[in-house]
C-alpha cells in the first residue's frame, strides 16, 4: 500500500516548460502546489557549466540529459500489423529527463501557429471542399481560434523574451518580419538575432526569387533582456550548443532561466524530484481524481492527495498516464472510435544540403544557435493553393546554422568514399562550405496512426509501455517532395555546386533523430467524441485533470510547437486561476 | 506512565501560572507590548542582522546559529529567543545592554568577539530598548547551544578581560555635528548596527578591527570582504549613492552581483531596510576617504602572464563578461573597473574562479546567476594568469597573482568544504 502523505491543492506531474509555468501561476493564487519530477535537478552553474556545457561527447551522443530508456521507453511499429519492439536507445526523438525537461535542449525556435491552424479542418473545407480532405486524414479544428491564443502567446514570448521582428502587428503587415502569420498585439520583446553569412546569402536569393524573408523567432536572445517575473537573461554568444545542450550563458529561454528563480522562492511550492508517478487516482465514481501515486528512489510508493491533478510531463508520458489511470476512452483504430491515443502525429523534417565551391564560400556553421537564422514561409501551411497539388500542408523554410559540433557534423556529398584520404579531402572542403536549409513541415492525422499501451512490453515498475503506431502518411510524403524540391531551387539559386535533397520518405525509422516534435494523443478540441481535453485542456470525463503539452494538438502545424505549448500553459492557468477555482467543474459542457 | 505524564502537566503549569503572575506582578513603568516599539525592535535586529549568526538556514530564527570559524577556533552564536533553558529567557534589559554594549553576558561570562559588540557597543539606549521588547516577542524555542567550542586557552573567556584591555573600550556613537543629520544616520547604521566593519575593516594579530584603515577591505572566513571606501580602485568610489542603495537592496547594481557572505547581508538585512536608511549609508560610504594609496600602473599587455592570461579568458571567461570585461546587467558582473577585481588581496576573485558563487535572488532581482565553479579545470597557474589578466586588462590596475597564492586559496577552500 502506498503511504498517504499530507494533502496539497494541486499536484503537477512533471516540471518542465507547461509545469512550471502553470506552478508559477497557481501558486500566486495562493494555492499550495506541489511538482513531482521523474529526473534530476537541473541547473545552469552545475548542470551546463561552461567548462563542459557544450561537451558533444556527453551530451550528443551519450545524451547525458535525456530520459534513460531503462527508466521508461516506447514501442514502436509501423502500422497494425507489426509487432510492436522497445526502443532501447532513443533516436528518432529525445524525450527531456529532470527539471526543464525538453525545454532544456530545445533549440529555442519559437513560432505562433497560423490562425488557419487552429480550425484547420473547417479551413481546408472552406477552401478546397469537403473531398478535399482524405477520409483517413482526422485533422480537426482546436476548439478555439488564433483570437483567444493571442494573449497567451504574448505572455509566453515575454516570458522567454523571444527575440524576432513582428510580420503583423493589429492587421498592419511589418516590413521584414512574417507576412504569413496571425496578427500580434504588440512587438517582440527583443529584436532579431544577428545573422551570420550563410542565413544572409539565403535571404538576399529569396527575396530575389519573390520570397519575403525574415529572422527565426529565438528564445535565444539577442541582449540582455530582464522578464516580466524579474529574471534576467543573457545575451547568445553563438556558440552553437543549444540542441541537445543545456545553456551556460543564461541566454537560451528554459524553465531554469526564465520561471524557476521566482518559482523556488515561493513558500507553497514545493518540488519533489527523481520521483516518477504511477498513474493518478480515482474515487469510486472514476469521475473525480483524488491525486496520484508515485514511487521514489527508495522504491516506496507513496500517495499524494489533491484537488487538482495537472499532467506536465513529456506529451508520450501524459497520454500514457490518462491511459493507465483509465481517463477517457482509448482509442481502438480498428473502428476509429474512442480517443485517448488518437491523432498521434509527428514532423516532416526536411533537409536540402548544399555544397559550394569551398574557394569562394566560408559559412563556418560552427558559429551558430539552434535559432538563429532567417526563414520563409511561402511553403508553409496554407500560405500556397494546394487546390491543383493533391495533398495538404507544408512546412516552414528556414536556414539556421545551429552549429557543428566537431564528431558529428562531418557533411560531404554524395559519392565521397567513407574513408581515407578522399574522405579527409572531402570533409575538408566542404566543412566550412556547406549550408544547409531545413523546411520542418506538418504533420496531419491519420486514423492508422495511434499511441495505445503496448500489449508484451512493461517498464521496471510493471507498466505497460506506450506503443506508438505510426508510420508518414501519403499526403505528408507527397507534400515533403513538393517543399524539398522548392528549397532545392532556393538552394541552387545560392550558388551551391551541388544542392542534396533530402524529402522525408517512409517508412519513419526509429533510429535516426528527425525531431522531437511528437504531438497529439490527447486532442483538444470542442467536441468530446474526438476530443479527450476541452480547449481549457480540461479532462473531459475527469474535470479536476488538466493536461497541457504537444499531446492536445490535434494534429501538427508546418512550425515548431514549443511557443503554442508555452501559450496553451498560460491560458490553461488562467482558466484555472479566473474560472475552475471559482467553481470547480467542468469548463466547458459539450 | 499515565500519572507521572500528568505529574509533569501539572508541573509544567505550575510554571506556566508562576510567569504569568510574575508577568502580573511586574510594574508597567512602560508598555512593552508597545505595537511601534516591537516594530522597531524587529527593525533593530534586521539592521544588526542579528539572524545572521544565531539562526540555522533551515532553523527557527534566531534559536542559535551555525559554526562560525574564526583564526581562533570555533564559535557558536546562542539560542537568543526567550526560553528559560535554553535562551534569554531568563535575562533582563541589563544583561542584554552589557553584552551589546561591553561585551559581558549575563553572569559576568565574557564574550569573543566574534560577536560584533565592539560595533554593538555604539548603539543607542533606546535602540537596545526596543531590540530587548522585541526579542522577548519571540516564540521560545528550547535549543541548547554550545557557543564556545574553542580550544586551550581560547576557550578561557576570562582572557577576553585582556583582550578588551588592549582592544576595545566601551564607548557610544558620536555623531558629527559638521556633517548632515543623514551622513550621521548612515554613520551609526555603518558603525553600530550594521557592523560592516566587522568584515569589512582590516583586523590587527588579535583579531581587534584596526581602526587607522576602517572599512578599507579584510578577508575572513576564505572571503576577502573589499574596501567599501570611496576609493576609486579598490572601492566603491565609481558608484553614484543610487548605485550603492540598488546594490544593498537587491543584491545587484550596474557593476556588481553580491555573493558569498554579502548575499547572506542582503538577504537578511539591507535588502529588508528603508530607502532612507540605505540613501543614508550610502551618503556616509561614499564619503569615507581612503588613506592615500600608491598608484599602480596595470601589468604590460605582453608579459607572459598577461598572455596566458588572455588565452585563458577567451576560452572560460569571455562568453558571459565579454571581450571588454563589461559582463552583463544583473547577471555578469562587470570586471572593469571593479574595486573586488582591483583589490590589493586577491582572495576573492581567486575562490569565485575556483569554486564558483551564487549571486544572492531578491524579490526584486530573484535571477540568482551563479559563476560556475572551474577550479577542477583550471591549474593554479592558469587561475593565477587569468586573474593577474583580469586584474591588468581595460584600465584595471593591480598586483599579479602566483600559482602559489592560488595553491594556498585551493588549500583552504578543500578544508572548509
């Protein structure tokens, strides 16, 4: 039996980027919140010292901060009719471990999703015609629109002090910022990064070739920038060790440097970490949660009570503790009904690698950041009439040297010979000579593609490991070969002797890392037949279970998710804060 | 069992009863439960940051503190809540006004002077007054300490006769009439309550503050606390008073971020003042002449030091205080120009590089950006260049540092931790 431990209002599972923030804001509310975190603390001065932060060795390829499979992992498959094997080192994605979680060696690529996002089935209807969409493609609409996301978007770009140029500010479209997305109220809190040559010679063709350019939006930031919560960050060095890296210049935006110095502080919070929860309890009626059980590093199970239970964790672990802990209905693909699992999607991630003649071209990608650069968004989403393409989507186009780290960044073109003399040739030349252009594209659903709890394979603890069914569908593929092939174009325009497309083709593959971008599960939405959280990311069949991360999306954007999480978290803590306190219940009655 | 527990309650109450009459019984020659004299009382304490020494970070405040090691040996502040047992429960105004003021506790025990009342010794009467009626409103708290942990003979207290012989005499605050009411204020707040002396001005063999040289910088407890004078090398003579009052009262400034014991200070104390007051110590700090000092000319850009120093401060210390040594804002301190930089005695700078430091987080400035630790990267002679590069570069000035200094800092900081 698990040992009961006093009672809190709030417990959050996980605290990393949605955790701390929804922590943070809770525990102005005056409740007394608790966070139980399966991984370590983690912070700036002895986690990402600066003598070792950007050690490649460590954190790349030993992945020093990423969730050790022996503690937990996934299965995977293809489709239905596989059988499903763990993985047992993580490759194609990389789950986050410890305080921050993800939002530690993230890039710091810090998009809004485009107004057509949010109600991208009725968009796509009203565009194109019903026929339009596939009958196994289940992309749906949100439950909201880009209107109600705006303030929280803003509060979460503050918060990290993103730094970009606005494209829309009230309507009016921005010289040099993004002409494509949904208005903003106001600027960005710190202007663009600089740019190094290679995103300056990709902008200068673009804009040539019709395309309207503009800066990545970074959380890495370009100054010294002081938050609305007090906490200051540094200004980016370029030091190009952010992905799979923990910042040692305070520079990228994490919880660390952005919401634990303030959190911390608070008298009623409290942080349990290396603690990882068994599943959230139910009172006899399965329709109110009484809080839930986790184990320790003693191996002791131990039961917190609470009136609130709010999911933070990696969105694999959300949707895996509302299956094990029987909230909602799972879904079963073979009829399509049922959703807890449901609307699992992933990214197209994109490459074309450029070589250019190495006597004219010195990029040195080795200074960089995992979001520097500047991008288009022509490609992108619904930005071009897909009405004569057949296939829907697209993907943001960016050129963004996020540095190359020494033992893994080793670019040659095809046909080099994998070793000797013509290798070292080869790798020599083209080393400070190649660029790269990347368009990280959507991901839409699919009724074969589903997170459901693996029949043969348990972790330590005797848990059913998640099993991911997934495999790139037609459209998403046909799509790839359409914006690879135009970035293609933008590549040879730059000069490169020689542009090597990359379009992601099936069947995806467990083992190279193509993103961490794994989204949906547990889809919002307005309508609780597809839908497993109300678009306050409310449990529709558990009311006092939140859940927030990339597991709500219902589908993914052709943009990175981290600001649309960020986003979710505050306005899911403000429906808290200003209604569900009020009167604890549902939010919304379908 | 049941009857003695019930023996004990009975006994227990009958103490209880006891000091409620005795309470009773006293004559209110004045009222101690005065709301503005408990207030200011609690005010006093959090000037003299008595909490400092006699809490536990973790403990009931002030029931008795941690080990403070001093060049002597080991001391402990007491338990000064007011339990019967264990505290001050059973002292009068009396005893606390000789112990501040002449540094003999109740009972005629001598204290060390650990226990800052030569500074103490210049409060005021009805300072004191009001610190009495307020510690008497704190919750007893039953912790038996043993404050003298010295070895033979220290641990004689009767030798602090002698002590206080040689070194100190009772005195009172002394205000100058030339100066402004506000310039005396910060005076008293500098030299009485705040005590900033008791780290900050150079101490004599015996331990007594030298007083010729107050406030001009001392090292303590492997820190070196730098000269808070208006001297414009190895001071704070740069910092306008709006500067100083932001650093006493968040912890960070334009230049500088507080760590180590002066994070402890802020915390507990300066960041917990009035404006007025800290506008005050500024007024006289920055009024306080240095004796005159040599001028240095900084190190040649092409000693060999200086260049290995360079090499070093590109790789470790560059990314976070830039190429010009300006740092950033509230987050890496500025080097240039730097009074802990320029200090005379490197030990400072040499234990940050060593063993890192967190700046102190405020509610006002809650960041608390820690200089990693990099001793376990760097030799002594590599710590020894990049300092001495540090201490020479963007118009800094001051004398090299040896491997063999950063050896003796190493040494000590491997023994306190």
């Amino acid at each position: 039996m698990a040992r009961k431990l006093p009672h809190k209002d709030v417990v959050i599972v996980g605290l990393g980027w949605t955790g701390s923030i929804i922590a943070n804001e809770l525990c102005d509310e005056g409740l007394d919140v608790v966070a139980l975190e399966r991984g370590p603390w983690r912070d700036t001065a002895t986690d990402f010292n600066i003598g070792y932060a950007a050690d490649e060795l460590r954190y790349n390829s030993r992945q020093e901060l990423m969730l050790r499979p022996a503690q937990t992992t996934v299965t995977a498959r293809n489709n239905a009719g596989q059988t499903a094997l763990p993985m047992r080192q993580f490759g194609s994605f990389h789950p986050g471990n410890g305080v921050g979680g993800a939002g530690v060696h993230w890039a710091g690529i810090t998009w809004r999703f485009s107004p057509a996002d949010f109600r991208l089935r009725s968009h796509f209807t009203e565009r194109y015609g019903a026929q339009a969409i596939p009958d196994d493609m289940t992309i749906q609409d949100w439950g909201l629109t880009y209107e109600d996301m705006e303030p929280y978007y803003d509060r979460f770009e503050y918060l990290a002090g993103v730094s970009g140029k606005a494209g829309n500010l009230n309507g009016q479209l921005q010289d040099g910022g993004n002409p494509f997305e949904g208005p903003r109220k106001r600027e960005f809190p710190n202007p663009p990064m600089a740019q190094t040559y290679g995103p300056t010679l990709f902008a200068e063709t673009a804009a040539k070739m019709g395309y309207k350019p503009f800066p990545i939006p970074s959380s890495l930031l370009s100054r010294t920038y002081t938050n609305p919560l007090g906490v200051t960050m540094g200004q980016c060095t370029f030091c190009g060790f952010c992905t799979n890296y923990g910042c040692a210049n305070y520079s990228k935006a994490s919880a660390q440097t952005t919401v634990l110095p303030v959190l911390m502080r608070k008298s009623n919070f409290e942080l349990r970490t290396l603690c990882e929860v068994l599943k959230v309890n139910l009172d006899s009626t399965g329709k109110k949660a009484t809080g839930v059980t986790y184990v320790d590093t003693s191996g002791e199970e131990l039961e917190q009570t609470a009136d609130l239970v709010i999911l933070c964790a990696f969105m694999l672990d959300n949707v895996r503790l509302m299956l094990l802990s029987g909230i909602g209905k799972p879904y079963d693909a073979s009829t399509g009904t049922g959703v807890v699992g449901r609307n699992f999607c992933y990214q197209m991630a994109n490459q074309v690698v450029g070589f250019f003649d190495p006597a004219k071209y010195n990029f040195n990608n080795f200074i960089g950041g995992g979001a520097t650069g500047m991008a288009i968004d022509e490609l992108n989403n619904d930005n071009f009439d897909h009405g004569p393409l057949g296939f829907l989507g697209g993907g943001s186009t960016r050129c963004a040297p996020i540095g190359a780290e020494p033992i893994s960044k080793r670019p040659t073109p095809p046909g080099t010979p994998a070793w000797g003399s013509g290798w070292k040739k080869a790798m020599r030349d083209s080393y400070l000579s190649n660029l790269s252009v990347g368009c990280e594209a959507s991901s839409y659903a699919n009724r074969g593609n589903f997170l459901d709890l693996d029949p043969t394979y348990t972790d330590r603890l005797g848990r059913p490991l998640m099993r991911i069914t997934f495999d790139f569908p037609e459209n998403d593929v046909k799509m790839s070969a359409y914006v690879t092939k135009k970035v293609g174009e933008i590549v040879r325009a730059m000069g490169a002797q020689q542009a090597v497309e990359y379009p992601r083709t099936g069947p995806w593959s467990t083992v190279p890392y193509q993103s961490t971008h794994v989204v949906g599960g547990t889809a919002m939405g307005a309508d609780p037949s597809t839908s497993v959280v109300n678009p306050f990311l409310q449990s529709w069949d558990v009311p006092n279970v939140f859940t927030v991360g990339a597991n709500v999306f219902p589908q993914n954007s052709g943009f990175n998710p981290t600001g649309t999480v960020g986003a979710l978290a505050f306005r899911a803590a403000d429906a808290i804060r200003s209604h569900y306190l009020k009167s604890p219940g549902p939010l919304v009655h379908a | 069992m049941t009857r003695i527990r019930l023996a004990i309650a009975a006994a227990l109450l009958v103490t209880a009863s006891c000091s409620v009459i005795a309470a009773v019984m006293a004559p209110a020659l004045a009222d101690d439960q005065d709301f503005t004299l408990i207030e200011r009382g609690r005010y006093v304490a959090t000037a003299a940051d008595c909490v400092a020494c006699h809490s536990l970070p973790d403990g009931k405040p002030y029931a008795g503190g941690a080990a403070l090691q001093t060049p002597f040996g080991t001391l402990v502040a007491p338990n000064i809540t007011p339990d019967r047992e264990t505290g001050i429960g059973n002292w009068t105004k009396e005893d606390l006004r000789r112990t501040l003021r002449e540094g003999i506790g109740r009972g005629g025990k001598r204290l060390y002077p650990a226990m800052p009342y030569p500074a103490y010794t210049r409060m005021t009467d009805d300072d004191i007054h009001a610190l009495w009626v307020y510690l008497q409103t704190l919750e007893p708290v039953s912790n038996a300490v043993e404050a003298n942990q010295l070895p033979f003979p220290f641990n004689i207290r009767l030798l602090m006769a002698g002590w206080n012989l040689l070194n100190f005499e009772p005195s009172s605050f002394k205000s100058d009439p030339q100066k402004s009411e506000e310039w005396n204020r910060g005076a008293y707040l500098v030299q009485a309550l705040g005590h900033c002396g008791t780290c900050h001005t150079p101490k004599s063999a015996l331990g007594a503050d030298d007083n010729d040289r107050a406030l001009q910088g001392a090292n303590l407890q492997a820190w070196y606390a730098p000269s808070i004078t208006a001297d414009k090398r190895q001071g704070i003579g740069n910092w306008s008073v709006d500067q100083l009052i932001a650093y006493l009262k968040t912890g960070a400034n334009h230049q500088s971020l507080a760590s180590g014991p002066m994070a402890e200070e802020i915390q507990n104390s300066s960041s917990k003042m009035t404006d007025a007051d800290l506008k005050a110590i500024a007024t006289y700090l920055l009024d306080q002449k240095p004796s005159e000092g040599k001028t240095l000319a900084p190190l040649a850009a092409d000693d060999a030091r200086m260049r290995t120093g360079g090499a070093v401060y590109t790789d470790t210390c560059m990314a976070c205080h830039g190429g010009d040594g300006k740092g950033q804002t509230f987050l890496f301190p500025t080097l240039a120009g730097s009074g802990l930089v320029q200090a005379d005695d490197p030990a400072t700078l040499i234990r940050l590089v060593l063993d890192g430091s967190r700046a102190v987080a405020t509610d006002s400035r809650p960041t608390g950006p820690a200089m990693p630790p990099l001793g376990w990267r760097l030799t002594d002679a590599d710590v020894a260049a990049v300092v001495t590069y540090i201490r020479n570069s963007w118009s800094n000035a001051a004398p090299p540092v040896s491997a063999g200094d950063v050896a003796k800092v190493r040494k000590t900081l491997a023994q306190a931790n």
